[in-house]
C-alpha cells in the first residue's frame, strides 16, 4: 500500500518576504508547502489529491485572490482557503467567507491564529476528500447492479415486503428474495439500515409505496 503524503499547504503571494516566512512556520507543523508569486502561476499547477489547502493573499497583480476563489469555484474546485490581507475590508472578508473561506485575516498574522487556520483547513479538505472517496466507492457499488437489481433496490430501501415488491413487478416471491440477497452483497450491507444509509448517500430516490 502506498504511504499517503503530508498534507501540502499552497501559497499564493506576491511579497517574497511573506511567501518564505509562512512557508518556514508551515513547514515546522510538518506539512509540505509549495508557494506562487500570482494566482495563474497556483492555477497552472497540477491537481493533487492529498489533503491540501490554500493560504491565498487578497491583494494580487493581475488576478486578485477573490478572483481566483471563485476561478476555483467555477471549475468545481473545493480545496479551503485561509485569507490573508494587509489591507481588507469588512465587505471584503464578508464575501470571502461567503463564498466559503475557513478564515480572513490581516497581516502581520499572529503565528497561532494562523496555524490554527491552517490546521482547520486542511482538516476540512481531509473530511471533503474522505466524502468523496466514500460516495465515489457507493456509485461503484451501484454501477455494479443489474438494471432489475436497481429496479428493486429503492422499493427494498422504502420499506416494502418481498411479497409487496413481487406484486408490484409482477414477480415472485422467491425472485426477489434472490435479487434482495444479490443487492445486499453488493452494496457490501449489513443490514437494511446499511443498506438505506448507502442508498440514501449514492442518491436513489426512494419512497414508501
């Protein structure tokens, strides 16, 4: 198995001064850091898939660091942000943390504050990108399935009895008993519970009849 990274925390700041001192305290909590001087230069850079977050500085030549939240929205991008500005306004870190921003701040930044933002984020991208394995895994499940076996699954996961659901598929009994035991096994379900749960986060849309 291969041994997952540190998480890398991405820098985006056109003060050289500013990129390597945080990028120092960073690399102190353990975590790997790589910095760019301009929003283009971070958006020209391969996607990783470790835990990861961006400490982006509003004011920016070009591309200013709001611009380039919500580049990164726009292409679906979801990776946290800590802000940071030596000139912010109210109506400024509103946006921002609107938009989904962990935390704004204004330089000089206080080393803990800081740290503890960074932290925040990269725990945050870490649960993101554990959802996302999670339901990628289920929709894996669900592609696994025969069209009659997805045929049947929402009316198990409603509630229905196998003798309500042959009824109602004009099937019997002991089908889907069979077709019941194949979904199960699976969906890798323990239980009907289990088996809710995972349909209810692949996203089948499902009522009791």
């Amino acid at each position: 198995m291969k041994k997952q990274e540190s998480p890398i925390v991405y820098i985006v700041d056109d003060d050289p001064s500013v990129r390597r001192s945080l990028a120092r305290l960073i690399r102190l909590e353990g975590f790997r850091v790589e910095t760019f001087a301009q929003a283009q230069d971070f958006l020209d850079e391969k996607e990783r898939t470790d835990p990861s977050c961006l400490v982006l500085d509003v004011n920016l030549p070009g591309r200013s660091g709001l611009d380039l939240q919500r580049e990164l929205s726009s292409r679906g991008y979801s990776m946290p942000i800590v802000f940071i500005t030596g000139y912010g306004t109210i109506p400024m870190s509103v946006q921002a943390m609107k938009d989904g921003a962990v935390e704004f701040l204004e330089k000089p930044v206080n080393d803990q504050v800081f740290l503890k933002a960074v932290h925040q984020a990269v725990e945050k991208d870490r649960q993101m990108k554990r959802q996302y394995m999670e339901l990628k895994e289920i929709q894996q499940r669900l592609a696994s399935l025969t069209p009659r076996e997805r045929e049947v699954l929402p009316l198990v996961v409603s509630g229905m009895l196998n003798k309500q659901i042959a009824f109602k598929l004009g099937m019997t009994e002991k089908t889907i008993k069979v077709h019941r035991a194949r979904i199960m096994e699976k969906m890798e379900a323990d239980s009907l519970a289990d088996l809710v749960r995972l349909a209810q986060k692949g996203g089948i849309d499902f009522q009791k009849s």
